[in-house]
C-alpha cells in the first residue's frame, strides 16, 4: 500500500488486507475498509494529525492506534528497526518521539504484546 506517508511495514500491510481494523473491547486499531467507523479511518486520520487540527504528528509517523489523551501508538520512518514508537502531544516541541520501555522489531510483536493479550 503507498500512502502519501510511504510503504507500510508488510506484517502490517497483511493485517490490513486481512482484516482491515479491529476492535478489542475498549481498544480500536485505524484501518482501512469500507465498513471502518469514521472516527478509526486510518488516512483521514493520519492527514488531519498531520496536519495539526488538534494535535501534530510528524509525517514520518503514521498512526495506528490512539491510546487515550493523544498519545499514539505509530508506524515510524524514524526508527527502521523499530517501527512502531509513541507520540505524545507533549513531544510536539521537539519533534522526538517518546522513549519507551519495550523495543518491538515488527508491528505483529507490538500487537501480540500490546492489544491481543
């Protein structure tokens, strides 16, 4: 998939064509897909985080998860080997990304830990 953001991880790109967004209990993966809810459209939601409407995220991000208060989990350019990484609006300042405890190498080793257990 090209995004204007660029080409997307391929474990992540399967998720989508798989199965395109996901719900679990309280937590809601963006996605794609003619069924997705507005408010979980991955592109309309990327470009208006882009673009800063409430908050902004560096076009080297693109988000896929909103934890809760704008902190967003996020496919990253920033770091090759570890692709997804967390924005909050308190790191717009600087443009840095938040450090985290955990290193993931892929996007299906942050959703195994992060959503699906």
């Amino acid at each position: 998939m090209q995004v204007k953001w660029g080409t997307v991880p391929p474990d992540y790109m399967s998720y989508l064509k798989t199965y395109g967004w996901a719900t679990f209990g309280s937590t809601e993966l963006l996605g794609l897909g003619v069924d997705v809810p507005d408010h979980l459209a991955l592109l309309d939601r990327a470009e208006t985080l882009w673009a800063g409407a409430s908050i902004k995220i560096p076009t080297q991000l693109l988000p896929i998860h909103e934890s809760s208060g704008d902190w967003y989990y996020c496919l990253s350019k920033f770091h090759p080997g570890q692709p997804v990484v967390f924005w909050s609006v308190e790191y717009e300042a600087t443009g840095e990304v938040q450090p985290y405890d955990e290193m993931y190498d892929t996007w299906s080793d942050w959703f195994m830990l992060r959503v699906a257990t």
